[in-house]
C-alpha cells in the first residue's frame, strides 16, 4: 500500500515535471515566434537552425501563393517555394542585416519563378515574356464596358490575372492580394515606386478590358 | 466637346487611381471621403455628371475588392518539413566541409612533426604528444555536436 502510494507520488511528480516541460517548450515556442526577422536571421547566422523554421513558417504561405499565382501550377509552386528557402539560407551570410528580410526574401522568389517561366518558355525572351502578351491586350472595349452589367466571380478574376503579362500579373498580386506597399515591391521587383505604379495602371486596365470581353461573351451566350 | 470631355475624364480617372491605390485596405466610403479630399468638389462633380467615370470607378473598385478575396492556399505541413530537411542536409554538408579542414591540417602537422621534428627523444615530448591528440579528439567532438542539432532540426 505504501509502495503504491510512493509510486503515485512519483508518477504525479513526473507528470508535474513533464507538464512544466510542455507548458515551457510552448513558452519558448511563442517567445522564439514572437521575435522580428532580423533576430532570426542573427540567430540562423550563428548557427540556430530553430530561428530558419520560424522564418520559413512564417513566411511560407506568402511565397507560395505569389509564386502560383505566377506559375499557376501547383506542384511548380512547391518546388520553387522549396527552393526559395534554399536559396535564402545558403545566400543568409552574405545578407545585408541593415535591410528588411521579406522583400529580399519575396525577390529570390519572384526571379527564381520568373527564371523558371523563361526556361519553360524556351526560347522567348524574357522581355518578351514580360511585357508582350496578345491576348492581354485586347481590342478596345469602350462601348462594352457601358453595356455590360458588371458581376465579376473570383474565377474570371482568376483568369483574367492569367491572361496578364507575368510582371504585371506579379505587381497587381503584390498590391492588391497581398496588400504590400508600393515601396517593397519596388523592392522586390527592383523598379522605382512610379514604374510600379505605372505596372499596376496598365494591369488594372488590362484586366478591366479583358473582364470586360469576357462579361459580354457570357452575356451574349 | 469631347475631347475637352476625354481630357477631363482621363484626369479624374488618374486622381482616382492615386486614391484607390494609396487607400486600397480602405473602404469605399473612405474612397469617397479621399476623393473630397484631395481634388475637393471638382471630381465629385464630374463623377456625378459621367456616367463612363461612375463605371470606370465601380468597376476597378470591383477588382479591386475581388483581388482581395482570391484564395491563398495554405502550405503542407509535408512540404514545410521538405524545406527543412533539405537545409539540414546544407548544415551537414557545410559541417562536414569544415571536419575535413581540420584532418587535413592535423595530417599535414602530424607529418611536418615526424618528418622535421624530433619530437619523440623524451618524456615530455611524448607527453606533447599526447596533449596535442587530445586537443584534436576535443575539436572533433565539438565539430560533431552542432550536425547533431542541425539534424534535429
């Protein structure tokens, strides 16, 4: 009987000691999730791996979706989103600790993608696949636009953001889904804040005109 | 007329555009008090007047709104330990990198000492000796314990 009761004495004793473990790893957890990136990138510096997991959970989804909404392939967008991390950790010792992490973070991932387009693309040129896209620049839709009754879903949006060309497509993502200022996509897209504004007049307008169309297509049918 | 009209039409569109985009986590009631604002009643006016600028407005101000609302997918848990399973294997590498380093310098003194030193005549070079494995056994157990973290990880 005293046996059993020194054995639960214990047993609580492990449990209490075990859930003050728990109860401190979650502390630490929330602590360490807590910290601004330019802690972390030191602490990745200086060897804590544990800092990198918190900056790639942090930032994983942001670069995923900018990157599929460039790519528009699932599996393309894991790969390069595995790659970005990649690449940020090998180049993390050349990084310039005086700059913001994100943007140069959300740069890697936009050339990587972008150098990956070109590849698949063969052989267009990069310009080319910048800024030249027939079907993004429809014939005038003046006289559609007043006819036409605007409802737009979020998958004509999602198609018409297709038909863009892949830097405005890339900008108009930036600004408007992921609600970053002008300043860190100029940043990232290495422009000046009025070539990125003029990007987003000309993709705002692209993709106004090719709603546009398809809204009268659909009404038409 | 018209394209006295167009001009005007194509410099409110532009105003609205420098609001929407410098308010565009902002509401459309906030909109419409920016454009009060900034180019006081003249864009009101107009806006009130055309019918082309009213659409032109509600229309970007749709896509606008709807870009907002396009899905962002979550990531696996799956490709997360994807990510950091390959940064463990950098870790490890630059690791191992680092241990051949310092074999390679503890050979070439080992055989700079046998081949120019007679550093085995007495006790206390022997003893030297000894220090100097020790020291060696030392910096690879501390070489070591980092991969082990970084695997962890």
């Amino acid at each position: 009987m005293l046996g059993s009761g020194t054995m639960w004495v214990k047993r609580k004793k492990i449990s209490l000691w075990t859930m003050g473990n728990v109860e401190n790893s979650k502390r630490n957890a929330s602590d360490i999730t807590a910290i601004a990136d330019a802690e972390l990138v030191g602490k990745t510096r200086a060897g804590d791996n544990k800092a990198f997991e918190v900056l790639v959970r942090r930032y994983q989804k942001l670069v995923y979706n900018i990157i599929y909404q460039m790519i528009r392939n699932h599996d393309s967008a894991s790969d390069l989103t595995q790659d970005t991390f990649l690449k940020a950790y090998k180049a993390l010792p050349g990084f310039d600790t005086t700059k913001s992490f994100k943007p140069w973070l959300l740069k890697i991932a936009t050339n990587s993608t972008l150098n990956t387009i070109r590849d698949q693309k063969g052989q267009q040129s990069l310009e080319e696949l910048l800024e030249v896209n027939p079907q993004a620049e429809p014939a005038s839709t003046e006289d559609v636009e007043q006819e036409v009754e605007w409802r737009v879903s979020q998958h004509m949006l999602f198609d018409a953001l297709g038909q863009l060309p892949i830097q405005q497509r890339k900008t108009f993502v930036l600004r408007y889904q992921q609600d970053l200022p002008y300043e860190e996509i100029a940043e990232i897209s290495e422009l000046s804040v009025s070539s990125v504004k003029s990007l987003l007049f000309r993709a705002r307008e692209n993709l106004r005109k090719i709603l546009s169309e398809q809204l009268a297509v659909s009404q038409n049918v | 007329m018209d394209e006295l009209n167009e001009t005007k039409c194509s410099r409110v569109r532009e105003i609205l555009t420098e609001i929407l985009d410098d308010t565009a986590d902002s509401t459309r009631n906030n909109l419409e008090n920016c454009t009060q604002e900034v180019d006081g009643e003249r864009v009101s006016m107009h806006l009130q007047s055309c019918d082309r600028c009213q659409n032109w407005q509600a229309q970007t101000e749709e896509m606008v709104d709807m870009a907002r609302l396009l899905p962002q997918f979550d990531v696996s848990e799956r490709l997360t330990q994807s990510i950091l399973a390959q940064v463990a294997v950098v870790e490890s590498s630059k690791q191992q990198q680092l241990s051949w380093i310092v074999y390679a310098a503890a050979v070439a003194l080992f055989l700079y000492v046998m081949l120019f030193v007679d550093a085995f005549e007495s006790v206390w070079g022997i003893g030297s000796w000894i220090v100097g494995l020790g020291t060696m056994i030392g910096l690879k157990l501390l070489i070591a314990e980092p991969r082990k973290e970084s695997q962890v990880v």
